[in-house]
C-alpha cells in the first residue's frame, strides 16, 4: 500500500477537492455574491479603521463587541447570544462535530447546500436526503417520515434553499420542529434572509430546538468569512467547545463592526438586487426555452426546456461569450438540465440576458 494509502481514509480519498472555476475575464455570476461595493467614503474610512487594527495580536476570544453589534442590528431576540464562524461552513462543521455521537444521522431537503451532506461524512455521521417534489417544493410526508425513522440529531432547512432559491412554508418548518423534538436540533440556514425579507429569528424563543444560522456574506462581505447561529444558551455553550479559538481574525471583525455601523448601505443594496431579480425573472418567463423557478434568493434557477438544446450546451455558450454562471444539473436528478444565475448589477445583467439569447438559438 502506498503511504496516501496507508494514512488517508477512503471515503476521503474518493472524494474531489471544493472547485471554484477562475473568473478573470469573465462576467462573474456563478457565486452568488452581492455586486456592489462600498461607496469611496466608507472605503476610506474603513481602510482607517483596519489600519488601527491590533494586528500583533489575538482577536479578544470572546468577540464580545462584534457579537453584540450582530445581534442589536441583526434582529437576534433579547436575551439569546451567538456563536461566530469562518462563514456559515465551520459553523455546519462544528455543530457536526459535536453531534457526532456514534450512529448520529443528519437529514436535509436535497438538492441542498452540498456541506450539509460533506461536513457529515467528514464528522462520521450518516447523511440522509429527502427529495423535493417535482416543482422544488418541500415532501412534508416524506420529510416527517424519514424524521420518524432516522431520528436525526440535525436536520437542514435552508431558508431559502441553496440552489433553487425556493422558500418553504411556515407550517411545513413548525411541523418538522415538532416532529424533531427534544431527539435533535433543526437548523434553519438563512445565508439568503436579505433576499426573502422573512426569517424564524424572532421565534427563537418557541422551539428549544431551533437553530438559526446565517452568512454576511450574502449581504456583501463574502470576502471577510463571517458567519453566526443563534439558539438556546445551553445548546450555544456545547457548540462553543468545539469552536477553534480564535477562528474569526481580527482584520474580519474590524470589518464586520464597522460596516454593521452603516448596515444601511447593505440594506439598499439588497433592495436593489431584490427588484433587478424581479426584473429579471419576469423577463426570461416571457422566453421559449426556458423555464423560471420562483427565488426568494440572489440567483435564479432556470431550466432549458428548448428542444434539442442542454443545460449543459447552453452552459458552455455562455462561458464562450465570457459569461460565467453555474452549471448545476449534475447536482441531482430533480436539476436536470438546470442552471443558477447570479443576480448583478442592472449592466452585468443585461450582458447576460443577450448572452443566453444568443446561447438559446437553434
């Protein structure tokens, strides 16, 4: 046996290394950031502020500041506090980790965020995905009859879904919260709440075992890796000891306070992009070929219905004309033929709209 033989688990050697496609000289649209940057006031007077930043030493351990500058501009409930990540991925991957008692099961809606199912693995738990139906929504039945078996420790609810920018009904989320009980936690994601303007944030306090966990990097500072979860205090002191000390550096939480100081700016932004994604939705239903799912998101999920044309040849179209988005059919059965647009800036997304109705022709 070779030494990576010898060393490295097998489920780990099969598995392939995170891609992200370079995008020099493309028109970006397959990640899902926010477009805008800071206006040039802010700009400098953020580059003031980082340029005071301690960066001889350790962040504070406790993040007290940041935390607390979250959870009053962020709508945390009175009385909850928050957990910080590197992004929403090593908040998934520490709740994994300390729910990985032997047999633990992780369920979630699929297609869904791919961490969900990896950080899993990685922790040693089994995955489980429930299918949607046929139009992305939510298999309720299905949903509270793999609970019923598998009792999960974790189950997954982004809110709104990753990648059909899909939002499920409240009733089905109050359901599954009961169904789970005190056997596991639920883990409401809403990386993309800034888009959908809904949120189960204020109802913390009714379910023990609600999770709600969320990214600033939709909101537009995917550069600086933040993200938190808020949820019951004991449930936050067990997540915390596994949480790398000092895992958010100081250059992030520099940045993260200063902006939630003019969190307003980011607001604005969002509304932009909530009416361009309107604009946009409405024109491509009014195009053969295509098919437009409803997104509550920053992205729209559209499927090639054009006879004798593939997502993938449309795809491939694209990136010919210097347009990169992602090409998502792969993911899952339910996605065939399915692409993911970024929503940009309205001069981004013209470029796009002419580029797939060239990429549409016969």
């Amino acid at each position: 046996m070779s030494l990576i033989e010898n060393i490295i688990r097998s489920d780990v050697r099969a598995l392939a290394a995170y891609h992200v496609q370079d995008a020099a000289g493309y028109v970006k649209l397959d990640a899902m950031e926010n477009p805008y940057t800071l206006p040039p006031h802010l700009q400098q007077a953020l580059g003031e502020r980082l340029g005071k930043a301690a960066l001889n030493r350790y962040p504070v351990p406790t993040y007290a500041a940041l935390k607390q500058a979250i959870c009053s501009k962020l709508g945390v409930p009175t009385g909850y506090d928050i957990v910080l990540g590197n992004g929403s991925d090593e908040l998934i991957s520490m709740v994994s980790v300390a729910c990985a008692k032997p047999g633990a099961k992780v369920l979630a809606p699929v297609p869904g965020f791919v961490m969900y199912a990896m950080s899993a693995q990685l922790a040693g738990c089994e995955f489980v995905g429930v299918p949607f139906k046929e139009d992305f929504s939510l298999d309720l039945p299905a949903m509270l009859k793999a609970i019923q078996h598998h009792k999960p420790a974790i189950t997954y609810l982004a809110y709104p879904n990753n990648p059909t920018g899909t939002l499920f009904e409240v009733a089905a989320i109050e359901a599954i919260l009961h169904a789970v009980g005190d056997q596991g936690v639920v883990i409401v994601d809403e990386a993309y709440q800034p888009f959908a303007e809904t949120s189960f944030m204020p109802r913390l306090p009714e379910f023990p075992n609600l999770i709600v966990m969320r990214t600033v990097s939709k909101l537009g500072l995917a550069g600086i890796r933040l993200g938190y979860m808020a949820a019951a205090d004991d449930l936050l002191a067990e997540f915390d000891k596994v949480r790398p000390p000092y895992n958010v550096n100081v250059l992030t939480q520099t940045t993260a306070e200063f902006l939630l100081e003019h969190v307003d700016v980011l607001d604005q932004q969002a509304v932009k992009i909530r009416q361009e994604r309107e604009r946009m939705s409405a024109l491509l239903k009014s195009w053969s070929g295509v098919q437009v799912i409803p997104s509550h998101a920053n992205f729209l999920l559209i499927r090639i219905t054009a006879p004798d044309l593939s997502g993938s040849a449309v795809f491939e179209r694209l990136l010919a004309q210097k347009v990169l988005i992602k090409n998502v059919g792969k993911m899952h059965t339910l996605l065939a033929n399915c692409l993911r647009i970024t929503v940009s800036t309205p001069a981004e997304n013209a470029l796009f709209e002419a580029a797939l109705k060239i990429s549409l022709q016969p």
